[in-house]
C-alpha cells in the first residue's frame, strides 16, 4: 500500500544551510619577545566544528584592538587557519582592550568577550659601537700617576615617550670580582657620548661595559665588552738616597 511504500523509501539527507560563525572565546593576550612593550601576541582556539565554523571554512580571524580609555584602536585580520597573530604599532604604559571574531563566506560572527591588556615601558637599546677614543689616553699625577682615558659610544634609543637620563660604566681588572659601575648624568656629559675614566692604575688588563637607564629606572642591556691594557706606569728616577 501507499503506506507501506512510503515507509520503505530511503530518507533524503538532512542539508542544515550555512550560517555566520559562532562568537570566539576570550583570546589571550600575551607580550611579544620581539619587543614587549609595544608588541603582543594573540591566541585563540581553533575553530572546526560546523557548530562553531557556520558549516563554512573559516576565511579570517579579526582582532580588535581599543585604548581601553578613549576607544580608540584599529583591527588586524589573521589568516583564519592560524590560532594566534601578532599585533604591532601598541603604545608603551597602556592599556588595551582585545577582542576576535570569525570570519567565512557569509560574514562576520558575532565580537568575542573582552581581554584587557596592559603593556609595559621599554628599557633603552643595547648600547653600540663602544670604544676607546683613540689617543684620549693620558697620565695623572706625578708622585702616584694613574692612568685617565675618554670612552664613547652611539646614543641609544630610551624607549618611547621617556628620556635617557644615565649611563653606567663598568670596568673590570682582570681576574677581580664584579664591578658596581660608575653612575652618571647624560647632562654631564659633553658630547653626551663621551665619558672620561680616571683614576685607572697603570699597565693593568681592564674589560669596560656600559648600559643606558632612562626615566623610568629601566636599565638597558649591557654593551659588548672592550677590552684595553692601561699605558704602562714608569716609576719615577731616583735622585738621591
């Protein structure tokens, strides 16, 4: 009978239409090792089910980007077959607020919660290309002479929105423990790439670093070591006994 027949026949498959993609889960926030102050890293998980997809291929990954004060901000896409993204061009000291959204063939889904992110202030760069100024190498004193010789260096980057305010100079004899450093101004410099060394003893092994602070206290990396043998000191003639 009709019923029978009807009963029999194979069931067509059940087609459920494409739709936008789900909204995404808070993402992570994270600051980059390239430069932690004003570059983060963004991470999400992956979207695969045709729950969280729509039933269509994810295309791309939005990332919204707001000061967390004024609104302000901008977005970045990432390839939609990526977990995480790196997000550039960030202010030092501030924060942010960081939302994600999934995009494929009928649109953008829905703005995940909000992840709020504070970046950090920079140390200054590691400074370069120190030396000895050549021929700055003199002697002090007549009795007890000691050695003084002039250093200098390229002025580093402080970091954005704050100013270099120290240097620090390291000298090390050979085979002595660890050296505090000489502190001082960049305004008692002049030029403020150059420093003059007194008081060094003579024909004595000496490794020299130097480090930038800015105003904020942070202390850059120190520079590569320079090497240099103070001028041997000549003891005086004996003239009478």
């Amino acid at each position: 009978n009709d019923v029978a027949s009807e009963i029999s026949r194979p069931s067509a498959g059940v087609v459920v239409p494409a739709s936008i993609p789900a909204t995404m889960p808070i993402p992570g926030v994270v600051a980059a090792a390239s430069d932690p102050s004003t570059v983060v890293v963004v991470s999400w998980p992956a979207f695969t089910t045709g729950t969280q997809t729509g039933g269509s291929p994810i295309d791309i990954v939005r990332i919204t980007v707001a000061v967390a004060s004024t609104g302000a901000g901008f977005t970045v896409d990432a390839p939609g077959d990526v977990t995480s993204f790196e997000v550039g061009g960030l202010l030092q000291d501030t924060q942010y607020i960081f939302r994600v959204q999934a995009q494929n063939a009928l649109g953008f889904g829905p703005d995940s919660p909000s992840k709020i992110f504070s970046t950090s202030f920079a140390s200054p760069d590691k400074i370069q290309n120190f030396t000895i100024v050549a021929g700055s190498e003199v002697l002090v004193g007549s009795s007890s002479p000691t050695v003084s010789l002039r250093v200098q260096w390229s002025v580093p980057r402080s970091g954005t929105s704050v100013a270099l305010t120290d240097y620090r100079i390291f000298k090390y004899r050979v085979g002595d423990d660890y050296n505090l450093g000489e502190l001082f101004s960049t305004a008692s410099s002049s030029p403020n790439n150059q420093q003059e060394l007194t008081g060094l003893p003579g024909g004595v092994d000496f490794t020299f670093l130097i480090q930038g602070i800015n105003s904020r206290g942070l202390e850059g990396p120190l520079s590569d070591p320079q090497e240099y043998r103070t001028v041997s000191v000549v003891p005086r003639e004996i003239t009478s006994l």
